[in-house]
C-alpha cells in the first residue's frame, strides 16, 4: 500500500513537472511562432496587393454577415498614408474542405488579382482552381532561369482565377459558374471546387457592398 502511494506520489510530481515545462517551452516559442504567421501573411498579401509602406495585417476591418455565418477580413493597403488597395480574405466548402480565397482589388472594388491561400483539393482536378503553377519555356530552361525569379516578378497565370480580374466588388451581387447561369467558366471535372471560389467571392462581394465606407476608410 505505501509503495503504491508513493509510486502515486512520484507520478503525479513527474506529470506536474511536465505541464510546467511544457508551458514555458510553448510561452517561449508564441511570440515566434506569432511573428511567423504575420510574416507569412504579409507575404501572401504583397501578391495581392500594390505597393505599400504601412502594415496592412494591422490595418484591417472584419465584415460580419450574419446570414450566411461567415466573416470576410479585409486587409488596407495605404502608401503615404492614401489608401491604394484592399485584400479580402473569404471561404467556402469545396469538394475536399474548405477553400480559403485572398482577393487583392483597388479601393474602388475593382478586382485586380486572386489567389487561393488554403484547401484540400484534389491534385490533379481540384488544383487546376486553386493553384497558380510557373511554367517553363524552352527559352527559360536554356538560360537557366529559375522559378524563383519568376514569381517574384509575377503571378504564375491561371485561367480559372484570372477570370475573376474583369469583374468589380462593387457592382457584382453574386458570382456564378456558367452551369449555375453565372458568367464564370468552370474548370472541367472541378465544378464544385470552381463554385466554392465563386461562393467565397460572392461573400467578398457582398461584405464590400454593405460596408464599402467603412472598408474604405
């Protein structure tokens, strides 16, 4: 009986001595890990985005639409103070989870580029939505040119997403694929992955339209 309570005694200490380490370990790394995710975010949004002086990942305002149990957060870019720019990050469910969207428009709601930041789509069918893939020429290869120094000049195209560039947040009530009477084409084989960046837009859409003032500000 006293060996067993000791023995009681002795994991119970081993356990708390445990939790304790454990807190501090995680206390130590949050601030990384925090400035990590900021970062990663900033980068996402200078794809999106024209150029910018401030922090647009602290200048933000969150539209609330009830109806629909969702939030679209959007992201202020300003240089020299003057507002230059807007991202908007939205989702919806796809075919495999659901599809996060950022959305970089000029302040007047005018939609200038899009990119899929998250989802679980099926390679092969669903990332022909989601995915911006570089391709390589024959020139490119011959002068050694790296896929590197592509992106960081530009997006790699994509023919689903680019779509959306000829449309404005604020005069588009909701976007369709064209099998659903839209004016969006969907990818073949990958409807219901196409609809959920068409939904996720709609909110986007939507969020801008019934707080534009407040966005814009």
């Amino acid at each position: 009986m006293k060996n067993a309570l000791v023995l009681s005694a002795a994991l119970g200490i081993t356990c708390t001595v445990a939790a304790i380490l454990l807190a501090v370990a995680n206390a130590k790394t949050y601030a990384a890990r925090a400035e990590a995710k900021v970062a990663e975010r900033e980068e996402a949004l200078r794809l999106v985005l024209p150029e910018f002086d401030n922090s647009p990942s602290a200048d933000t305002c969150k539209v609330e639409l009830k109806p629909e149990g969702e939030t679209v957060e959007f992201f202020r870019a300003r240089r020299g103070g003057k507002l230059v720019g807007l991202a908007a990050r939205a989702g919806a469910k796809g075919y495999g989870g659901r599809v996060e969207v950022l959305a970089g428009c000029a302040p007047d709601g005018k939609i200038v580029k899009l990119i899929v930041l998250a989802h679980s789509e099926t390679p092969g069918l669903g990332t022909q939505v989601t995915d911006r893939t570089a391709q390589k020429t024959l020139g490119d290869l011959l002068r050694g040119r790296k896929d590197a120094d592509a992106a960081a000049a530009t997006l790699p195209p994509s023919a689903y997403l680019d779509q959306y560039e000829k449309f404005s947040l604020s005069d588009t009530p909701e976007f369709k694929v064209a099998r659903d009477g839209g004016k969006v084409d969907a990818v073949t084989g990958a409807t219901i992955s196409s609809r959920a960046v068409a939904r996720a837009m709609t909110l986007v859409a939507k969020a801008f339209q019934e707080q534009r003032a407040q966005i814009t500000q």
